[in-house]
C-alpha cells in the first residue's frame, strides 16, 4: 500500500534555495550522493566491527553508478546501512532534522551552522539540481525493503517493495530533466568522479557500455538460399545433358568433385565480422589516498606513481613531505615540490593561487583556496585532508578562516624544513630547486615576515669568492673579516656587471667578500631582509658605506679628503643640481670617480627596473629617484690633475669640459642611464679629434635646422690654447 506524506515545509521554496544559492554548479550532485553512500558503507561497517552477521546479507561493499540512456535515468546505488520506514519519513522527509522555516531564516541571517558533512538532508536533495523525480529503494537489516518517492512536488511517497532485493543498502534513481542528460554519458561521469571522488575509501564502479568486433558464422538461412539458386541452375542445365549420358556422367563426377571442393572453401569462409554490445563494470576510482598510510611505509615509486596521477606531470616529483598533524584540529597532508617551474607561475589575473587540493573525509572540496598557502609557495603540489574541517552547507565556503589559517601555517613550516633538508642533505637537488624556484623564495623574504629568518637560510648568491658555486648567508657569515660588521652586496643587471663594477674595486683590494644579486627580485627582498644573524646588510652602491680601516688608513683618509676640498666645491658648482653633492671616498682603486645614491632611495638598478614598469606611476618616481652624491678618489691621476688646475686656475675651461665628461662616465659606471646622450657623444668626438690630433676647424659645419635654437653647446666652450696637450697627458 502507497502512503502519501507532506514535506515539512514550502518544498518550492526550499528547491529555490537549494538551486539558487547553495550550489554554484551543479555537477555537485553526484559528489553529495557519493558521500551519502560512502557514509552509509562507513556506518554499516563500524556495525559490524561488533557483530559480523550484519554483513552476510551484501559482504560486498561498494558504490554503483548506472546510467541510463533508454529512460533516461541515474542509478547511484550503494550497499551501505540502508534505512528503515521510519529513516525514510523522519530523514529524508525533513532537512537535516530541522524545521525547514527555521533553518532557511538562520541562513538567510547568517547564523546557521553547517557542519553537517554526510548526513542525509540537504545533500540528498542536491539531486534536485538535475532530476524532476527521484525514486530511492532501500533496504535495512533490521526492516523489509520499501520505495521512497518525490517530484519535488510538495509530497512524497512510500510503499512496499515487492520487486527484486536489492541485498542492503540504497539504489537512488535519478529521472534527469531534459537539459541533463550530460550526466548519462559515461566520460562525464568518470570526470566527475575523478574530480571530486577519487579517493573515496569505497570502489565506485561504473556500468559502462561498449561494442566489440567479433567474427561470427553466417546463419543457415544465407547458405540455403544459395543451395536453391544452384538447383534452379542444375534443372535448367538436364535437357541439355540427356543428350549425350556418358559426357553428362563425366561431367556429373566433375561437378561433384569441384562441389567438394567449393563447399569445402566455403565452410571456411562463411564468418562475418559484427559488433556486439558488452556490459562491464569499470572502477572509476583505483588511486588510493596514500596520504592515510604512515610515511614508512609508503615506497618513493608509490609516491612517485601517486603524484603523476593527481598532478599529470610527464615527470616524477624532485621531493616529497608526507606528514600529519594532531591537536585540535587533524589532518593529514602530502606535499610534492616539481622538478621545474611551471612557465606562467607569475601570471596574475584567473589563474589559480596554488595546486594543493584540499578534501575533508577523501571527498575534494577545493583546489583554489587562497587561505590554505601563500602565494609564493604557488608551485607546491599536494593534498590537504581532513576529518573534521567544518564547512558550510554546500561544501563549498570555509566558514572558520581561523582553522585555515592553522593548516597554512602548518603547511608553510612543513614546506620550509623539506627545503632545509634538501639543501642539507641533497645538494645536487636543492640545485636544481633553487634554479626554478628562488624567485619563490625571494618572493617569500618579500611577503612573509613570520618567517623571513627561515627563509633566508635557503638563499644562495654568488660572490667575488665562491667562484662558479652559490653561496649561502650562513657561509658568507663565517668568511667575515674580523673587523667587518656588515654584510656587503651589489645589485646589478648581470654578473659580468656587477664583477668590474667601481663599487667594489677596494672591497676586493682588502679581501673583503660582496654578494652580487642580479635578480630584479633581489631588490624588493633586500628591503625587508635588513639583516642577517645580527649583521646588516649594506648595499655597496649606497652612501654610508664604512670599510674595515686600520689607524694609518683612516688617518690617509682624512688627510685625502682635505687635499680634494676645493677641488669638490669647484666639481658641485660646475654640475650644479646634477647632484647632490661631491665628497672624497676611498671605495675607489682605478676609477676616478662614481655616483652614488642615498641610504634609503633607490639604487641605479631599482630606478633601472621602475623605468622598465609599463605602468609605473610617474608621481612615485619624482620622490623615489635617486639622489646622487658624486665621489672621487683622490689617489686617481685624474682627479690629481683637475685639482692642480683648480688650485691653479678655478675658472679653467678646460676644467668644466672634463667634468661634464667624468660626470656622464660616472652615471654609464654607476649603473644609471644618460640624461643626454647626444651631448656625450658630443664630448667623446671632440676627444677623438684631439687624440687625432685634429683642429675643430677641420671638422665638418653642421648644417643649421630650421627652427633650432643656438646654444646647444654652451656646456661645451672652446678649449684653450695648450689645453689639448694638457689633456692628453691626462688621458
């Protein structure tokens, strides 16, 4: 007998909501029906842990998924618990064991709770999203099997099976509305399951369809019919063969004897090739979640087989961190670094943060969760699951960030011992890793100033003295002079750059060891890596920089810097807001002079790499770019013969003209760029005519441009009488 009952509430109304805002795709469905079974089989299974018996009407345990394209149906059935009459009307008659009022009124306000991963309710009416009716047949030990029915309608129904048992357990079928029936075809389902499924502790198996060719034997009826043509010919052909008895004998015996032979081929001809339909059951999902299982006893190819699978990388993984963790919140993880970068790793805009998956009881909620892992650990690959994440209703927004935030911590400090240990203990591998990821690490020194210290040890630079290998910070450390307070570095375009740079001609002179960083990265971690060990980092290229002096050296220097006083008021005058100002300086063993910046603006290769932005803000640049100091050895000839001219003569034009020319050299040495190229160039010609020995009255008159104003060449004036010789001996 069919009993009919109402909903506990407004049905349409709850659909509505169901649709509208819980699930933003869909496809859902069959994860919410998956988890149902599988909590089902979970149940029935600690059942019997205590009484064996409950097993024997199914010792199976599994998930079936059964599509239908004939009456359009999906079967999901499972051999779980089952649910008795009373199960029916009280689970699936109301949502989630509440009244419906109350519980859509506490969403809409915000301050419902949802941690209800599993239980028959609001998951089961998921089905909805893609059925107008849903038929459920179910079995309990401990009752006779009964249909439940709804069309979403307000009512449903619950009669009395007298069909085919079903063993135990429950067999959802699905009638799919016209516009779903995507869920029929067996590539999608094995997607889905795939997707968010995979690594459900039960065996999800598909019934699939499919045609096999086989050869076959052609049917008596085709062979008889060609007996019969050959007999119509046979009685056409006997009046002819009366005539003569002995010819139709022979002829007669002939026939007989190529009959033999032709029936004899066409016994073994007579096959065909046909296709038949076979039905088998495939399992959608073999990967088992090796993430339970302790770290010992897990092999580096099972891992290796495992990343492949839920990564399709064509390579296997440079390392691996399988770990748990326990407390108030548990869960387990395993992550993977790659061999290699992936070529938009940097990208912004839609692409995903990071490629940790994160499941709760094996079943995939996410993969885009910008909580669980920081941006510049984007590259790490892996699994995050856990048993008791509480989520919302659709599974589909973390409710607790707090918790989030315990796993991200978790999984970063995981991340940065697997780098430590690889670094310590694998050196061809840390590498290969740092050739990939040390923008990451770079990245990290720039974002994440809880760990900063950690993350310094694993950078690697190369020096003046570590030759073709990288250095650490923690070496570099112990290799300081005994004087030495600070850490030195450079930054420059390229190696070759920075190794014939001016800035460190006296650092290398005293065997003093600098950094050189050529990454662009490099000078946005610098800003927030202040120093190491106690030690501060000092730019070289930076004013305030204070070498280990002896007495007799810091007594030089101050003698040098008296003897050149003039000399730079006569240099700050001619260049006038050029710079900022010109002093004496002892960085300096071959060149004549260089420009530096001060402490805390940007240095050549930070304003190098702002210009380079295509979308900078030119506002920023106005206050960010580099003030520059002129210094000048004073043990240089150069600088030697300009301050004996100076002395001599302060209105020297020849003074003027090798200034403007030591000031453009010193931007091009320095790492700046030229301001006025063209008045360079100017420069250096009029050099070369001299070093030719050629008059300017033998050069050729530049033609006058309409429109051009006279006066391009003021800071040019005329040498002197003399001045070439002079010049030249100074060159």
């Amino acid at each position: 007998m069919t009993e009919q009952y109402h909903f506990q509430a407004e049905i349409n109304e709850l659909m509505s909501l169901i649709i509208n805002t819980f699930y933003s795709n869909k496809e859902v469905f069959l994860r919410e029906l998956i988890s149902n079974a599988s909590d089902a089989l979970d149940k029935i299974r600690y059942q019997a842990l205590t009484d064996k018996s409950l097993m024997d009407s199914c010792p199976d345990m599994h998930v079936q998924l059964i599509p239908d394209k004939e009456n359009k149906t999906l079967t999901v059935q499972d051999t779980g618990i089952g649910m008795t009459k009373s199960d029916l009307v009280n689970c699936l008659g109301t949502i989630a064991r509440s009244g419906t009022r109350g519980f859509m009124e506490a969403l809409k306000q915000g301050t419902a709770d949802f941690s209800m991963i599993g239980q028959f309710g609001v998951g089961f009416y998921s089905a909805y999203l893609v059925a107008d009716r849903v038929q459920v047949i179910t079995k309990h030990n401990d009752d006779e099997q009964y249909i439940w029915e709804s069309a979403a309608g307000g009512t449903f129904t619950i009669r009395k099976d007298d069909g085919p048992s079903i063993g135990r357990g429950a067999k959802m079928i699905l009638f799919l509305k016209d516009d779903q029936l995507e869920y029929l075809e067996e590539s999608r389902l094995k997607e889905l399951v795939k997707k968010h499924s995979e690594f459900v502790s039960y065996p999800i198996q598909l019934y699939t369809t499919k045609e096999v060719e086989k050869e076959v034997e052609v049917e008596e009826e085709e062979s008889e019919k060609k007996d019969d043509e050959e007999k119509k010919d046979d009685e056409e052909k006997d009046d002819e063969e009366k005539k003569d008895d002995e010819e139709k004998d022979d002829e007669e015996k002939k026939a007989d004897i190529e009959d033999d032979k032709e029936d004899g081929e066409e016994k073994q001809k007579k096959t065909k090739t046909v296709k038949e339909v076979q039905h088998d059951w495939e399992t959608c999902n073999p990967n088992k979640p090796i993430w339970t299982r302790d770290p010992k006893d897990v092999t580096q190819e099972e891992y290796a087989k495992f990343y492949k699978a839920i990564t399709n990388d064509w390579e296997e993984h440079l390392a691996v961190k399988h770990f748990s963790v326990e407390g108030k919140l548990e869960f387990r993880a395993v992550l993977y670094c790659p061999k290699r970068a992936p070529f938009d790793m940097f990208e912004g805009g839609k692409k995903k943060m990071n490629n940790l998956k994160l499941y709760v009881k094996r079943v995939f909620i996410m993969d885009n969760c910008e909580e669980l892992c920081p941006e510049w650990l984007s590259f790490i690959k892996g699994i995050v699951d856990s048993d008791d994440l509480p989520l919302n209703i659709s599974r589909e927004m973390l409710q607790q960030n707090r918790i989030l935030g315990v796993i991200r911590k978790n999984i970063v400090k995981k991340c940065i011992e697997l780098f430590t240990t690889m670094a310590e203990e694998n050196k061809e591998d840390y590498k290969k890793f740092y050739e990939s990821f040390s923008k990451n690490l770079k990245f990290g020194i720039h974002e994440d100033s809880q760990n900063r210290g950690k993350i310094a040890d694993l950078l690697r630079y190369h020096s003046n003295k570590s030759g073709e290998e990288l250095t650490s910070l923690k070496d570099y450390v112990t290799r300081m002079h005994e004087k030495q307070d600070s850490i030195y570095f450079i930054t420059g375009e390229s190696r070759q750059a920075v190794e014939n740079s001016p800035f460190i001609e006296n650092i290398k002179k005293k065997g003093l060891e600098v950094l050189y960083m050529t990454d662009p990265i490099d000078e946005y971690a610098v800003q927030q890596l202040k120093e190491y060990d106690g030690k501060k980092l000092v730019c070289v290229t930076k004013e305030g920089l204070k070498l280990p002096m002896s007495d007799e050296e810091e007594k030089e220097e101050e003698e040098n810097k008296k003897s050149v006083e003039k000399l730079c008021t006569a240099i700050k005058e001619i260049l006038g807001d050029k710079v900022e100002k010109v002093v004496s300086s002892n960085r300096m063993v071959q060149s004549p002079c260089l420009l530096v910046t001060s402490e805390f603006g940007w240095s050549a290769n930070m304003e190098r790499i702002m210009k380079a932005q295509a979308l900078r803000d030119g506002s920023m640049s106005s206050y960010m770019v580099a003030k520059k100091t002129l210094e000048i050895n004073p043990q240089h000839s150069i600088v030697k013969e300009l301050r004996r001219r100076v002395e001599a003569d302060a209105s020297d034009k020849s003074v003027r003209d090798l200034t403007h020319l030591l000031m453009d050299t010193a931007l091009l040495s320095s790492g700046f760029s030229l301001g006025d190229p063209n008045s360079f160039a100017k420069r250096i010609h009029r050099m070369i005519g001299l070093g030719l020995g050629l008059d300017e009255a033998d050069a050729p008159e530049e033609e006058k441009v309409e429109g051009e104003v006279d006066g391009g060449d003021d800071d040019l004036p005329d040498l002197e009488d003399g001045d070439d010789e002079a010049m030249e001996s100074v060159d």
